[in-house]
C-alpha cells in the first residue's frame, strides 16, 4: 500500500519522537472524528510495519443524545482494522458541577483519566492522541486572548512525558485527503458547530477571518510560534529548576519562595520561579499572565507585609516580609486584590 502524506508524518513523528518500539503497546484516543480516524489508521499500518501494538479508546461522555452511535462506529472501524477497542463512559455534567468548570475542561479531564487508566491496564508506553496543526494554532490564539505568557503560548507538544501528538505537523487538509483515500469515513460531532463554545469561534470566524484578511498561511504561521516559544520556555524552565531547588520550600500543602531570590533574577526567570511554585502548590489551571505578574510586583516592594493577593483554585499569595507563601486559602481571612 502507497503511504499517503498524514502516514509518511505520523511514521517521521514517531520516529523523532522515540516511541512506541518494537513489542510496545500505544493507546489511541479515538472520537470517530477524522482528526482520530486517520491516526488509527495511520498507527495501525506502522505497528504492523514496525512491530508494536495499538489498543484504540473511546469515552463516551454523554453530552449528545446519539453519543452512543460514535461508540458503535468505532466498533465497526476498529473491527475493519484489526485494532482492539476500549470503550467507557463518563458524567461529564456532574464532574463539571462538582469541579466548578465549564463542560469543555470536564470533559477533558474526565478523557484523560480515562486514557491513562486504559494506558496502565494495557501497560502501554504510550497515549496518542490525535491533535493537529489546525488545533495548535486554535490552542494559540485562544491562549493568547485569555492573556498567557510565554509558557501558555508555546501551546501543545508533541511529547509530554509519555503522552504523544503524532499529528502535531499535519494540517486538516491533509487529514481529509487521507481519509478519502483510504476510504474512511468518520463522525462529526454537531457540538463542534455551536459557536457558543470558545474554540468554535476561533475555528470557524477568527481563522478564516485571519486568513482572508491577513495571512493565507496563518494556521502554519500560529503552529511554528508555538513550536518555537515551547523551545524557548523548556530552555528557560531547565535554567530556573536549579534556582527553584534552592530558593522555594514545601511549608504544609504550600510553598514558601525567597522574595530576595524573585528580586534578583531576570524577569523571565522570575515568572518561571512563581510558575513553578503555583504548579507545586495545586498546579497552573485557570493561571494567568496577570497572576505571575502581580506576584513578582508585589515582591519586588520591599518591605510589604500581610498582603493577601487571590489566585485561581482557591488559593492565595501571602507575602511576609522576605517570603511569598502559594498556597490553599485562608477561609477566616478576606482575600483583597
């Protein structure tokens, strides 16, 4: 069989990227969506070429009255290909309630979890999911709106510890052109339409309203900063471990960071130290550029004592004297911005 252009990328990809070998096991996340389709597709021809296994799974997350007829499609593909299927379900409407999110983030979580458990059970050395340019540079732009620093812009990697993103450098176009010549077909999930949802309207407005008006080649455009800004920040974030190692400590379910440490290194530096103290202290989700800034502001007046500064996940900087402390909010004391 001729490879097409999407298969040639995923084989380069997993080559570059080390993973999976030989005798392995990778857990593909499959929607049903052609984004999914062509990497199943994709990553079931190299296993066989190279000799490691793919295990496909799909969470149904209950949010579309005819969720289970993707569940049902993936069965059938799966089954047309040879690939074993993992199927499960989540309340994704409850998790969002209960974590005080919107439906997007719940869902996300609840699809992660649900890979890394069918990842373990299977003893896979990989998750591939399949996200692609087109989704990197959405992911830019929207980063970019909500106020991200250089860290939040630099957006996907294609490797994230053992999570990976083979069709990190294949367009949409190409997808389809794939799927048409493989004769797949796929799903489309209606909410990708609604443009209530955030993504929807960077997808189907600003893009094609950028290309139009400003740069044909946008999508591309967005996807190689990110690339680029994801090289430099990981460069930065090497530099600032060993600052962190000496200058922050655990203090209970926080931490407490060197105010002198903050004043004397760079800026940038600076704002990797904090970032790395609120990761510690209940990790970055819903963190801003404005909070890392605030921090390092109010750090750097000398002498300010008691001040509480509110930071996302209930929790909060306190700032005493030659020390900042991230961590869970007091409850018997108003946090003032």
């Amino acid at each position: 069989m001729r490879m097409t252009s999407l298969a040639v990328a995923v084989v380069g990809s997993l080559r570059d990227l080390g993973m999976p070998r030989a005798g392995e096991t990778v857990v593909l996340a499959l929607s049903g969506g052609a984004d999914s389709v062509a990497l199943l597709d994709a990553l079931a021809e190299a296993g066989r070429r190279q000799g490691f296994g793919v295990v496909a799974a799909h969470l149904d997350h209950g949010l579309r009255p005819d969720s289970a007829l993707d569940a049902e499609f993936c069965r059938n593909l799966c089954a047309r290909l040879g690939v074993p299927l993992r199927v499960g379900s989540a309340d994704v409407r409850g998790r969002a309630v209960h974590d005080r999110a919107g439906l997007e983030a719940a869902a996300r979580e609840e699809r992660y979890a649900f890979l890394r458990r069918v990842a373990e059970s299977e003893a896979a050395a990989a998750i591939a999911v399949a996200h692609t340019r087109d989704d990197q540079a959405e992911t830019f732009l929207l980063r970019l709106l909500r106020g991200a620093g250089s860290a939040g812009l630099g957006a996907m990697r294609a490797r994230t510890g053992n999570l990976i993103r083979p069709l990190l450098a294949v367009g949409r176009r190409e997808v389809l052109e794939h799927l048409r010549a493989r004769g797949l077909e796929w799903r489309e999930d209606t909410t990708n339409a609604e443009l209530r949802f955030a993504r929807n309207r960077v997808r189907h407005e600003l893009l094609p309203y950028l290309e139009k008006h400003f740069n044909p080649g946008i999508r591309a455009t967005l996807a190689r900063e990110a690339a680029l800004l994801a090289e430099d920040h990981e460069r930065l974030a090497e530099s600032a471990a060993d600052v962190y190692r000496q200058s922050a400590r655990r203090s209970g379910e926080g931490v407490l960071l060197d105010r002198d440490a903050l004043r004397r290194a760079p800026r940038p530096l600076a704002r990797q130290l904090v970032r790395a103290a609120l990761h510690e202290a209940g990790g970055l989700a819903q963190v801003k550029a404005v909070h890392v800034e605030t921090i390092l502001d109010v750090s750097e007046r000398a002498g300010r004592s008691g001040r509480r500064l509110p930071l996302p996940g209930g929790r909060e900087a306190v700032f005493r004297f030659g020390q900042v402390r991230i961590g869970a909010r007091a409850e018997t004391k108003e946090a003032r911005p």
